[in-house]
C-alpha cells in the first residue's frame, strides 16, 4: 500500500483550512472520509475537498474498516476520549496538540496505545517537522551555538470572541494550552530534556475565565528557557536561542506559511549568517513521516510520552501561577 487511509473526526476550521489540503498534498496519506454530528456539514466539506465518505457521526468513521489512520482536530477535551475509542478500533492516530487536558489524561491515553503496540500514535507538533527546525536541532546538538544556555520564546494572537472554544474553559481553552503548549514543547525540544522547576504567573479574563496571557520561566538546570504566550495581544511569535559561542534566531518559529520562504539567523561569534527555507508544507511533512512510521512499522517520530511529559509541564506551569511560587517538576 503507498498510501495510507485517513479519517478526520469533526468539521473545525482549522481542519478545513489547514489540514485537509495538506493532507492531499501527501505522498504517503490520503484523506478518504470525514464526518460530523452534523451529516449535511460532514457532506458539504467532503464535497468541498472531493472526499468519497462523510459520516454523520464520530462513531461511524471510526467504525470504518477501510481506515487505516484518524487525524483528531476535536477541542482538547475530546482528544483523550475520542482517540482513546480510535486505538481500540484498531487505529493509528494523529491528535492535535495538546494531546489532553491533563498530564493524568494523558498518560490514559499512553496506556491505552501501550496495550496495543501494533497502533502509532502520535501528538501534532507540526513545527517540529519544518526544516527551520530541524536546521536548528542539529545545529545546537553539533555545537554551532556553543553550549545552549537560554531560550526566549513568545506567542501571540488577539481573539475577544467569547464563543470561540480557545476563550471557553470547560473545552480546554485559555492562551497556555492553545498556544503556550508550544512555547514548553520547544524549549523542552531544544534542551533534549525536562525542566526541573517552573514559575509562571497568569492573567484571566474576567469574561471568559480563561488565561489571557501567561508567562513563565522552565529551569533546565544547564540553562533556562523563558516564555510569554497571549490570546489578547497583537499577533506576534518569536524565538532566539542562545548559547555560549552564538545564537539562533527564528522569524515565524510556530506558522511557517506554506507558500513563501522562511528565514533564521545564525550567529557565530562576530558573523551573522542568514538561511533561508524554501516554501513548505509542514502539516504535509508530519502527515507523510507519521505514515511512513505506520508503513514501516517503525517508531512514531515523536513518542507518546513526550506528550505526556509535555502536559506535566503545563499542570506545573497552571500550578505554579495560582500558588506563585516555583514548583519542581518530577
């Protein structure tokens, strides 16, 4: 088989305007069927891509045995369950990020994927996949920055709309888990390993109730990294990383558009180099490496457990702010 079969659980427009068309852009995946609660919406988007399938129900996609993979964009309080019932009816899943609400919930889901070790499962941390990335990875494990010390990360939007699930918290919304996930993912990426204490503080929306803004500090112990996430604040995302001997500089770290180049600076001592990355799709790059792993039957390239390793870090970074104090992650 050169491609495998992928279901998409619900109709979010992040699916629709980003996911599916990198989806059929693949080498080695092929979005077959979708589905809603809602048949007519399931239909009309299976129309809009030329999709053959739309089911009415969740259940209905998972239940189809021509599936080989379901790519899970539901709200973050239906990524445990509903990929939870996909590894059970022997599925490979992709599951948008975070992966839960809690590092608890997580690890149910790690369970679930331990006890059928056949079925990939895997969190989506597109920008892993982007070769800005991957260009930056290497060149820190090789020494090009000397020994990594500090990473400085910011992450911004602005959205007041109070029906938007990212401003409802029963959904899991709330800047540190829409987009502060990113910000723990990429410093705990970088360093190859975990923070040994965090501090934070939070300001909520009085509306909304959900975190506005959210800063905090991860202590690495052989260095820090720091980081500002906002869903009320002018769209802005940044990363520099700097180590003993240079620095690494990062334009669009986390949105990397699909359609024009990208561009990060290296220093080095004194000299300054610019590289610039051709126009890619990195929704594209994790969809056909996470198939290639199914495939060939090989390791997912991010394991489960930095999912949950991930969310532990959050739960601290949550605790943290409402205690005001550092707390020891373990």
């Amino acid at each position: 088989m050169s491609k495998l079969r992928w279901g998409v659980l619900g109709t979010s427009n992040f699916a629709r305007n980003k996911m599916l068309s990198a989806l059929q852009a693949c080498e080695y995946a092929a979005v077959t069927a979708v589905s809603s609660r809602n048949p007519a919406r399931a239909r009309a988007l299976a129309d809009q891509f030329g999709i053959k399938k739309a089911y009415g129900s969740y259940d209905e996609l998972i239940a189809d045995s021509d599936l080989d993979v379901i790519y899970n964009p539901l709200p973050n309080h239906l990524h445990v369950p509903w990929s939870v019932r996909a590894i059970e009816a022997g599925k490979n899943v992709l599951c948008e990020k975070p992966v839960a609400m809690t590092a608890a919930e997580a690890q149910i889901l790690l369970d679930t994927s331990s006890r059928s070790p056949g079925i990939k499962v895997m969190e989506a941390f597109m920008y892993r996949f982007h070769p800005q990335w991957q260009h930056t990875k290497k060149a820190i494990r090789s020494g090009q920055i000397g020994e990594l010390q500090t990473v400085h990360s910011t992450f911004a939007y602005f959205n007041s709309d109070g029906g938007n699930i990212r401003n409802q918290p029963a959904t899991g919304g709330g800047g540190l888990m829409d987009i502060g996930c990113y910000n723990i993912s990429l410093s705990r990426f970088l360093f190859d390993s975990e923070p040994k204490r965090v501090i934070a503080t939070a300001d909520f929306d009085p509306k909304f109730k959900t975190d506005r803004r959210v800063s905090g500090i991860l202590d690495f112990g052989s260095g820090t990294a720091t980081f500002t996430c906002s869903t009320q604040m002018v769209p802005f995302q940044h990363v520099v990383i700097l180590g003993t001997d240079g620095r690494i500089e990062l334009e669009i770290p986390f949105n990397a558009p699909a359609n024009q180049s990208v561009r990060i600076l290296h220093q080095q001592g004194s000299r300054i180099d610019e590289i610039r990355f051709e126009p890619c799709d990195q929704y594209t790059i994790q969809a056909d490496q996470f198939s290639r792993a199914i495939l060939n039957d090989v390791p997912a390239p991010t394991p489960l457990s930095d999912a949950v390793a991930n969310m532990k870090v959050l739960d601290a970074i949550r605790e943290s702010s409402q205690k005001e104090t550092w707390i020891s992650i373990s």
